[in-house]
C-alpha cells in the first residue's frame, strides 16, 4: 500500500513539473525569437474622435529611454543617454504614471528626433534601435492642447510574436 501511494505522490510532483516547464516554454519561445540587432519603426497617429478629424500639425518628440538588453536568456531594459541613472523603476510599463515621472526627470537639452505631424496627423519614426521610447508632444496641433507624453515598446509582444513596425494612435 505503502509503495502505491509513493509512486502516486512521484507521479503528482512530476507532472507538477512538467506544468511549470510547459507554462514557461510561450514566454521563452518569445524571447528567444527577439533579433535584438534589428532595426524598428514607430507610426504615430494623433485623432480627435470626438470631432472625426485629424490633429494636423504641431511636433512629436521621440526619446529612446532604454535599450532592450538579453542575459541569460531574460529581456530587460538599460536606461540609455540622457536617462541613465535617472532612478526610476520600469517594472510596470502600463503605469500611466510612468511617462511623467521620465519627463520630469528629463534634464534640460535631452537629445531627442522630432518630426512634425502631417495632414492627416500621422508620424512617423523609422530606423530605431530596440529599446524604450518616451513620445512628448513638444508642440500641440492647433486649437488642441498638448497628448499626454506616453511610453512604447519596441519591438511589442503581440499574440505570441515581436512586432517590429509599432502603431500607436
């Protein structure tokens, strides 16, 4: 009786083991797909759907915050530049707090790209390296005032797979 319930309770910690591993293999096939060498683009589009149109003009100013770096087969972000040893933690991207606290501690003169946002309120970023961008609207469109600063990704998990061509609106 003795020796069922010992093959019963080997069997339970093995197939607990074999649960563990299979839940980890989706986030390390992702890992593992990234080409960290590759370049990306980010495709901004500004709309005011309360009116139906188009936020024409004003500027964009991208920052990359952070590069996307690999260690041990784990993804992370290195604060780069004009953030590097700023102390802000980027455990939880969707904090929406987050955005504002890398603006605010921006020093004055941070390099950026700015581009100005075309007629029908598109820009677009091309050629990136991967990492953590932070995206201000250093002018506002006419008779709007200014998006909220936001943070994105790039590449961007998305249904098991990095996308290298990011939209955001």
């Amino acid at each position: 009786m003795k020796s069922i319930d010992l093959r019963h309770r080997l069997a339970a910690v093995l197939l607990a083991m074999c649960l563990v591993v299979c839940c980890a293999l989706p986030a390390f096939a992702t890992s593992a797909n990234i080409v960290l060498g590759r370049l990306g683009s980010l495709h901004v589009r500004l709309y005011d759907t309360h009116n139906d149109v188009p936020l024409r003009g004003g500027e964009l100013t991208l920052y990359q915050v952070a590069s996307v770096k690999r260690t041990n087969g784990n993804l992370y972000f290195d604060y780069t530049g004009d953030f590097t040893g700023c102390g802000v933690v980027l455990g939880d991207l969707s904090d929406s707090t987050l955005a504002d606290q890398l603006l605010e501690y921006m020093p004055q003169g941070a390099r950026g790209t700015t581009k100005t946002v075309d007629a029908d309120g598109n820009v677009t970023f091309e050629d990136l390296e991967l990492g953590l961008y932070l995206i201000v609207q250093s002018k506002a469109s006419n008779g709007y005032a200014p998006i909220k600063p936001f943070l994105v990704s790039l590449p961007m998990a998305e249904n098991g797979k990095w996308n290298y061509e990011v939209d955001a609106s």
